[in-house]
C-alpha cells in the first residue's frame, strides 16, 4: 500500500529552521508497529498519523510517534498537523478553531487570521510529578550548581511529557549544556515514566531554550510545544516572569543546533488560570508517498 505524508517545519517561517514534522493525513490501515517503525525509518522528533475513520464530530484522531516510542501529547506535531488538516482539507481552510482528539485527550486549536497565521494549541492540565537535587541535576547536563541561578528548584512538570525544568544563568551557559548520560540516568533512577531535561535562561523576550529527550531516542528537540506551556507555569511560579492575564512571550529553542524556533506563549488568567497557549508558524518542506508491502519504483 502506499500512503502519501507532507513534511512541514514547525514554530517556523525559514524552511528547514524550527522543528520537522512528517505529518499521514490518511493513516487507515496502520497498526501501532507499522506507525512506529515509518517513525524510526523518518527519524524526526515526530510523525504524526491521522485516523478519519476514528475521528468524532468536533475533533480529529491523531496519534504521535518518537522514533523510539509513542507520545501522549506533544506541541510541534499538534501545531503542525492542524496546518496539514487546513491544508489539505481534512477541516475547512477557512476554520479557526477545532480540535485534535490525542492520547492525552482533545487538544483545542485556534488559527489566527492572515495568510501565514499562527497557529496556537491550548496546553493540557499540568501536573507537579516531582523535584530533583540541584547539584544532580546540573551534573546530568554536563554543569556545575553555579551554573544555575540561585534559589530557583528543579521541578519534574509534565501537560503529558515529563520534563525536568533547569534555569540558567544565561544563554552562554544554556549553549554549555550537554547530556551526562550516566548522571542523567541516575537523576531519573527509579521513575516509571520517560523525562526529558528542559534547560532555559530568562531573556528580555521570554526565554532562550534547549530540550534533550534521550529517553525518547531525541539527543535534542528543536522545539518543544509540550514543553512550553509547562516552561510558562514554572517561570511565573519562581517570578521569572509576568503572572497576569495576557502575558506574551517568546521562548526561542534550537538555535544552538541551528533550528531556531520561535514558540509563542500567551497566558490566560492570572498565573494561567484560563489557561496557557502555545503558538507557532508552520513552513511546508515536502510532499512524499511511502509504500509498504513492495519495493518502491523510481521513475
């Protein structure tokens, strides 16, 4: 069988800059192994795979996959699939508001107007899993405790991928950062879910970001979707940031591996009460078949 995929960059609007999505719009067929192992022969952060057979009235079936392993929630494939859904018709191109039904349940989605709008997910409920030694977590990434600013904790938050945050004192520091595969393992010794590090330092603009999943078979993630509203909770709670309604800001990711990202956050509600949203631009790339079950012909 052949199945047709789009690869788009994400929280872009430089192609192959942000972070690469191939995105299935018509998945039918496709057991959870094959979707795993198209995931592992693409090797980027995600695929994503759309089911119209299990979609419901007001939201869309999608499953996503790591090259290692599937995901409950994540940001850059949400972002990416919703612009494939417009795109190709899966949802009127004219829609500005519907919803992904994931694993980790209806993601909404809102596009704003114009002819290349951001496209905006709201964050699922985050969860406090847990906090970590300073001094271990900075051995995990290859520094030292100084090299965290002072009196801000290593917090394990999870909208549906655990990460464990770590604020830096600045964005030389944060380009420092290198996982320590035997500390990091050790740091996250005994856990029975997959975490990620996400390491970050305040900027006059939001914040300059890096994201390593080697759990997830992700040495680093240009952009982290998932990551982000998750990022917003915790600089608001350590006052690293504005906690009022309306708050703006921009975390940029993947500069240092030369995938710069631009993730937009917007705060709802004091502290996020409402709700906190993740937004991005979406760059198409590719339009590709796969064909399974036959060698593919070149012509």
């Amino acid at each position: 069988m052949a199945y047709s995929y789009h690869v788009v960059d994400v929280f872009t609007q430089v192609p192959f800059e942000g972070n690469a999505l191939a995105v299935f719009p018509d998945a039918s067929g496709l057991d959870t192994e094959a979707m795993q192992t198209i995931a592992r022969e693409l090797n980027l952060s995600e695929t994503s795979f759309i089911f119209p057979s299990e979609s419901r009235e007001g939201s869309t079936r999608v499953r996503i996959f790591t090259p290692a392993s599937e995901m409950e929630f994540a940001g850059h494939p949400t972002i990416g699939t919703a612009f494939v859904m417009r795109a190709t018709g899966i949802v009127p191109r004219t829609a500005r508001s519907f919803a992904l039904q994931e694993n980790v349940g209806i993601v909404p989605v809102r596009v704003d107007g114009g002819d290349e709008p951001l496209i905006w997910l709201t964050t699922p409920p985050i969860h406090d899993l847990g906090r970590f030694d300073r001094k271990q977590c900075a051995a995990a990434i290859s520094l030292q405790e100084d090299d965290l600013i002072p009196g801000v904790p290593c917090d394990l938050l999870s909208a549906g991928n655990p990460c464990i945050y770590v604020a830096l004192r600045d964005k030389a520091t944060v380009d420092r950062a290198a996982i320590d595969t035997t500390a990091f393992y050790g740091l996250i010794r005994g856990r029975n879910e997959l975490a990620c590090v996400f390491v970050f330092t305040p900027t006059s603009e939001g914040a300059y970001s890096r994201m390593f999943a080697p759990e997830y078979g992700i040495v680093e993630d240009p952009a982290t979707g998932s990551a982000t509203g998750p990022l917003a909770a915790f600089m608001m709670r350590n006052n690293l940031v504005s906690k009022s309604d309306g708050t703006a800001f921009v975390s940029e990711q993947g500069t240092k591996m030369k995938r710069r990202s631009l993730l937009h956050v917007l705060v709802h509600g004091e502290n996020g009460s409402n709700g906190i949203e993740v937004g991005g631009h979406v760059t198409p790339v590719a339009t590709a078949t796969l064909s399974l079950g036959a060698p593919a012909v070149i012509q």
